[in-house]
C-alpha cells in the first residue's frame, strides 16, 4: 500500500497549553485540525497518564490517536519537557491524500508553535 | 523526546486470515506480541470498514491502535490486496525501548507472514 508517514518531534511548546494534559482539549485540536485537512476521522482515543505514575509516560501527559479512513493521526505529550511527538500516516488507495497530510501536520504545528521541531518524512509501500 | 519507529509495509498476506477482516482476532494477535514483547498495554481502539463503504478503506479492512506507555501500535489491513501495514513506536524516556519495539516488530511478520514487505527505521527526536 502505497502512502506517506510524516513525523514531528517537537520541542520548546508551551507546557501549560491544555491540550498537552487534558484529554478533552487535544481530543478537540486533533478533531478539528483533521476536519480543516479534509480528512476522514473514523474513531479516535484519548489516554492521560497520571502525573507520577510509574511509567515510561509519568509526567502527566497523554497519547492518543485518531483512527482516520485514510489511515491515522498519533499525537503523543510531555508536559514535563514542553515536548510533543506527531505522526500523520495517510495511505493513497483511490487518492493521492500527501497534500491532506501536509496540511494536517501544518495546522498541528501552528497550534503548538514548538521552538524546535525535528520532521521527516517517509514514502511507504515502495 | 529521543525514540525509535519502526515501519513495515507488508503484501502478499492471506487475505482470509482472521485478523484481516476481525476486529477481534487483530485485537488479540497485537495484544499477545505486545504483552510478548514486554510493553505496556494502555489503551486499544480497533474499526471494521465495512465492505464496499464509500471510503478510501472500503475492502472490510481493519484499522487499530494499541496506546502503549511506550507510544503506540497501529495496524492497517487490507484484506483486499492481502495488505498490512504495521507501525511500532517507542519513545526511550527512562529506558532504552528499542529491542523490544523489534521484538514486537517480528512478532507481528511472523504472525503475518508476508510474501514481501517493505520495512523502514526512524530515529526520532535527534
């Protein structure tokens, strides 16, 4: 299956954003950023890990997904460092989605205006 | 946030493997390699397209996701083509994950054993 992956790891953003602890707050960027890409959510999930919880992921932060029909969004948050991962997989089965996917990331980065941001890029299914 | 993902793209599948068209029996073959492997199951969302939707995954394919407290799991199959693709990403805060994002990785080929696949490597956050 022919696609593209983009990925962000970004860092420097605002630790008192709420969308890096709340749930309901990223649940709602993702949605939207999504819906202004023209993009097909199909389901998505929202996890907040407790701060100080004995995990690899204790800070309080949350990961979460949005499960799209052109493949999916993963949105991944530490507070603690002012961190967040981004991936944007689109796969193009009937349409060439990479512009979609493109702009979903761009809309994502606006929004958390990281200082610094690693990005690649990935042609799938060669 | 410093990590590893790992991508297969894989063809050439059964496509009348269970896990191809349920939800159910992909839910249980990424929890046993997920468990098997030794990361932490946090949360898990599977969707059934149904055959011939009007979408770009209209074949009675399954997307999923397992959150895991390393980062995640996602699985597209495309029964239709004998296609799946696989992404594994871990970030490593506090512990090297690395070897076990490869054990998840080749349980998930073994299970699937595909004709041919297409497997790439990120470092993330450099």
């Amino acid at each position: 299956m022919q696609g593209l992956h983009l990925t962000a790891d970004a860092s420097g953003c605002d630790a008192d954003a709420p969308a890096m602890r709340e749930p309901a707050a990223l649940r709602a960027l993702c949605l939207c950023a999504v819906a202004q890409a023209g993009l097909t959510p199909v389901g998505e999930l929202f996890h907040r890990f407790e701060p100080g919880a004995a995990t690899q992921a204790g800070g309080g932060g949350i990961t979460g997904v949005v499960l799209l029909a052109e493949s999916h969004l993963a949105v991944h948050t530490w507070p603690e460092l002012g961190a967040v991962t981004l991936d944007v997989y689109v796969c193009n089965f009937g349409a060439d989605n990479s512009a979609k996917a493109e702009a979903l990331m761009q809309a994502l980065l606006t929004a958390w205006q990281p200082a610094r941001v690693d990005r690649q890029s990935l042609r799938r299914g060669r």
